[in-house]
C-alpha cells in the first residue's frame, strides 16, 4: 500500500513505525552496500560470535563513506514529509545476519525514560533503517510490536534485551527471540526505508535463507532543539561515542568529527550542538511502568 505524506506521520505517531518505498534507487546504494560487505568481510570470527542474534554491529563512524547516506537528500525528503525539523544525527550501524543465523531478540532502543517526554507524543529518537536487499520472512525481516512505543508490552519486564548472554543466543529457547501475539512483518524491497520511533519493541526473524541479510541501521534526533538539555547532552556524547552503555568497543571507533573534511562538511549540518554546563540525562532504557498507557 502506498502511503502518502500525512499517513506516514499519523502511522508513525500511530504504530510507531512507517515505510516509505522507493526512498532510493539500486545504484544509489551500490558504493554504501560494498563498503558493508567489505566491512563484513573483515570481521573476526569473534565478533560474529559476541553478536550471534543481531549478526553484527559494526559502527559506521569507521567508515567516511557513509556521508552519502547519512545526508542524502532522499532522506531529507523523508524527514520533511514526516514534518520533522531541526533533525540532528547521532550514529548508525552495519547490522548484517548471515546465512542461516538465529532471530533478533525483541527490544526498544530508547535510553531516556527517566524524562517525561517519553511518555508522550513528541519523538526523541528515530531509526532509519535501509535494508541493502529484499527482506521477506524468509531472510530476517524486521519484526514489529505496533503501538508498543506508546504502551505497556510484557516484553518491558524483559531486562535481558541487549545483554552478552542474549546477544550470543545462549539460550536458544528464550521467549526474546519468539514470536509474539500481535506482531507484524516489515517486509521491503531493496531501495525502501523504514522509519521508526526508538520505543517502539522491534527484533528480526532468523535469516533461514543462503545469502547474508544486511541493514544500515542510522540513529536521527527530530526537532533537536526542543528536546531537554540533559537530553541534548547524552546525544552528542552518543555521538562522540563518551560512556556509551552498549557499546564498549565504540571507544575506539573513529567519530564522524574525524572524517576527511569532504566528507565531515557534508554531513556537519546534522551533528548535534552540546549545550554547556549540562549533566548527561543518565542511561535509563527500562519505561517507568506507571507512566506508560495499558
Ligand atoms: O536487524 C534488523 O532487522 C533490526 C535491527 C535493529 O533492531 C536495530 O537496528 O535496532
């Protein structure tokens, strides 16, 4: 079904998520995908192992030749007909299941529930995510909870999300990695992109097919400048990667204020400022139950 402008915003508040189709063409993407794919390649074996669920996670800030994508003016257009401004950019990942490989554990990506904005309508957080192929079932689609940005899901109990046990499937059998009552299938074509707000409780099939299933996943702040301080500072430490909670190996990733000057002036409208004297909003990615619609 093609959606037009205000759908995907009303979707997007709505369900949390929307996909807009046709976003790029094959070619536009070709250089982005060889790059992940040599990206890919040059992993060591114990990565894979350390991120059996997601497939990888590799930080894109090591890689200069994601200015293309991460200023494309496509997704610009994206971002003005879902009516967002002010959008600043914060990190992104190459998340790439091989062949045959195990479900995504269920999770929301969302770290600052301590504010009370989060328990409204305004969006902190979006993720982009331009899968470098066709998904489908079959080969790891993304897997949605709709509505669960907004409201309480059993999966919130779940503190095990994002853990090294889960992350390696130590347990195979964990309910994280089922599938759910009420989920929905977020199956693309190549070129498409899928706009998601970072509360929204997402994971992927397992990829049961013989060719890797590989996703830029890009992290984008809407309407930066009215979120809080504390909020403001936590993105532009995310951004130059300072303390982040899942990301230890981060610390040594290259920062996108690093890049060649070429390609960091082209995407240096979308870093976000830090305000001064400001405390980080501390790391908090569990809702406050009571706060959240049943
Ligand atoms: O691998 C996928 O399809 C989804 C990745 C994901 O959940 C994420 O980037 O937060």
């Amino acid at each position: 079904m093609v959606l037009n402008q205000n759908d995907h915003r009303q979707k997007l508040l709505e369900e949390g998520y929307c996909v807009f189709e046709s976003v790029f063409l094959p070619e536009e993407l070709s250089r982005i995908k060889e790059v992940s794919l040599k990206a890919l390649s040059e992993l060591p074996p114990a990565h894979r192992e350390r991120n059996k669920s997601q497939g990888s996670l590799i930080l894109i800030a090591d890689y200069p030749e994601f200015s293309d994508l991460i200023a494309h003016p496509a997704l610009f257009k994206v971002f003005h007909d879902l009516g967002f401004a002010d959008t600043r950019f914060s990190s992104g990942y190459i998340i790439s299941k091989p062949v045959q490989s195990p479900a995504l554990f269920w999770h929301q990506d969302w770290w600052g529930w301590g504010d009370p904005i989060s328990y409204t309508d305004q969006i902190a957080q979006v993720f982009v995510m331009i899968y470098l192929q066709d998904t489908a079932k079959n080969n790891g689609c993304l897997r949605v909870l709709p509505g669960s940005h907004r409201k309480i899901h059993g999966l919130h109990e779940n503190e095990k999300a994002h853990t090294e046990g889960v992350s390696r499937v130590e347990n195979p059998d964990d309910p994280l990695y089922q599938s759910v009552e009420g989920e929905k299938e977020v199956s693309v074509n190549f070129g498409d992109v899928v706009i998601g707000d970072a509360r929204l409780i997402h994971g992927a099939y397992p990829n049961q097919s013989d060719q890797e299933r590989t996703l830029i996943t890009l992290w984008y702040h809407p309407d930066y400048s009215q979120l809080p301080e504390p909020m403001q500072t936590r993105i532009h430490e995310i951004f130059v990667r300072k303390g982040v909670d899942t990301d230890p190996d981060g610390l040594e990733s290259m920062t996108l204020l690093q890049w060649p000057e070429k390609q960091r002036i082209s995407v240096e409208s979308f870093f976000p400022s830090c305000p001064e004297n400001v405390i980080a909003e501390p790391w908090n990615r569990k809702p406050i139950l009571e706060n959240i619609n049943t």
